[in-house]
C-alpha cells in the first residue's frame, strides 16, 4: 500500500491566514461567514483527505495541511457587542487559505 502525497504545510503557528473565497459547487468545509475573513493559525491538525473529494466517494488523492484558525469575532459580525477577545475557532484546509491582502 502507497502512502498518499502529502501537500506540503505553508503555514506555521502564529501565522496570519486569509480564507478565499473559491465559489465551489457541493460540499464544503469552509463555512462562508469566514471567507474573506483574515485569522492566526493556532495549531497545526495534521494530513487529511480532502473532504470536498471524500463526499463525492473519492477516496484518493492527496492529503492536505488542516489547521485550527482563530477569528475575532467582532471581524467576522458586525455589530457583535460581547467582550473584544470573543474567538471563533475552527478548522480550515491548507488550499482555502492564502496570506493576508496588504
């Protein structure tokens, strides 16, 4: 049995993330209230099968770089009026994240 490739990991703890927006059909991972949204990476989950593969039954492939991602939760709604250090934290995969816009 053949190991899968492994995308390789563009992001380490600390690192600020911007989610994309890529606008794909079916099942995704990525909840739209955070893309666009900038957040840090506060750990690093590991390799994994893209889920958006797995729920159409494709069961190979590549694995990709899943990481925890902290938002503010005053950036991701407006008008939010609990403490300032709310955070939302949730996984996001490697290929929806890019580095901030200047």
């Amino acid at each position: 049995m053949t190991k899968p490739d492994r995308i390789p990991a563009r992001f380490q703890i600390g690192d600020r993330v911007q989610v994309l927006d890529l606008k794909l059909d079916g099942h995704i991972r990525t909840p739209s209230y955070i893309r666009g949204k900038t957040g840090t990476v506060i750990q690093f989950c590991g390799f994994f099968l893209n889920p958006e593969d797995l729920s159409v039954g494709k069961t190979a492939g590549p694995v990709y770089p899943l990481y925890r991602v902290s938002f503010a939760m005053n950036d991701l709604w407006s008008g939010y009026e609990r403490p300032e250090d709310d955070e939302l934290c949730i996984e996001v995969y490697d290929h929806w994240l890019d580095a901030p816009e200047a």
